[in-house]
C-alpha cells in the first residue's frame, strides 16, 4: 500500500469512525465539551471550536489521523488532522465531500454550490483547496437537491494537513460559507490559544 493510499484509508477510517447516518441521531442533543477543546499530542496541534458547537465524539488512530465530529442543529462537521504526504490537496478535498463507503447511501454530487452573491463556491491556492457541492442521496427521486457537502483542507506544515468534511440539508445553506470554513481557524499549535493558524499567507476569503 503505497503513502496515498495509506492517507485516505486512514481518512476513511476517521470518517466513519463517526456516526455514519446522513444526519447523525442524537447529535443536536449531545452534551456540549466542557472545555470545546481537543489536544492532538501526536500531531502537536488542538481542535477548538465555537460553543454553538456540540462534540459528538472524538477518535485518532497513532501514526494515521486524529478527529472530532462536531453537530450544530442538522449540520455535521468532521475535523481531521492527518500527513498528506504527496497526495493532492484537492484529491482530499473530493474525498471530505464524497466521504467512504459506510453502506449507508452514497452521496452524489450534482453541481457546484454557489454563494449569496452567486460565485462558485470552490478555489485553491498553494495550501489551502476548499469546494462546495450539491446534490442527492443514491436512490432518492425528488426534484431539486436535498444534501449540501463542503470539503477544505489546508497545508499547516509541510507533512501535516487539516480537513474539513461538512453535511447539512441543502435547504438550511443560506450562502454563507465563511462561519463553516472558520472551523479549522481553530487549529492551533498545543499551548496557542491566542493566534489562529491560517490556512496560507497566500490563501483568499472563500
């Protein structure tokens, strides 16, 4: 198994270490971390996040990912630390929207989302990629799209990324992205609670 497939098995693994179902059960009523705070040892780096948040659970497994899953309301939202080695960025990105293959319905992506002023919610620069999707459930048969998917990751180091896997109904997207991508300024260095890591100097506003 070479270093690429190493990375999104062990993506895949952090992911359906969740609650696999398209709107967790039970996760607008989980109780939320005292502290809203998750310390990544092997990785150096800690998870934090606003209190409109709750913590469904966490979960790392050594040398491969560490990961949160957060809920707020019907929206779901994973944060995954994990070493991208040479694997492209927007390759990671694709793999936060689609997610693995739980046996639970696949998602399948129809279009690009758009935000209120109407731009293309998708873009990329030297270490941060970030795309937006929606689309339906296999088997659904309704007119429009009833999933909203967003995926972003970001270089903090050279051998070390975060990643953002994000779900919700597609009606509650209301064309702000900006609150959801702000998740991951609250990855910092352990001991940093001051000073956000950003995604790149070079990195534009989604």
């Amino acid at each position: 198994m070479n270093r690429r497939q190493m990375l999104m098995q062990s993506l895949a693994l952090a992911l359906s270490a969740g609650v696999p179902s398209r709107h967790p059960a039970g996760a607008r009523d989980a109780t939320p971390a005292a502290e809203n705070r998750y310390a990544s040892e092997q990785f150096g780096y800690q998870i934090t996040w606003p209190e409109s948040w709750n913590l469904v659970r966490s979960d790392a497994e050594a040398g491969g990912f560490d990961m949160v899953m957060l809920a707020r309301a019907e929206t779901t939202a994973y944060i995954i630390l994990s070493r991208p080695g040479d694997t492209p960025l927007s390759e990671i990105a694709g793999f936060m929207i689609a997610g693995p293959d739980t046996g639970e319905p696949a998602f399948v992506p129809a279009t690009i989302a758009h935000d209120a002023n109407g731009n293309p919610i998708e873009g990329e620069t030297a270490g941060r990629v970030w795309i937006a999707q929606l689309g339906n459930l296999v088997g659904e048969d309704v007119d429009g799209f009833t999933e909203f998917r967003y995926g972003e990751v970001r270089r903090l180091e050279t051998d070390l990324g975060v990643g953002l896997s994000l779900s919700m109904p597609a009606t509650d997207f209301d064309g702000d992205i900006a609150p959801y991508s702000a998740l991951l300024d609250g990855v910092t260095k352990l001991g940093d609670l001051a000073t956000p890591t950003p995604a790149t100097p070079d990195a534009e506003p989604v």
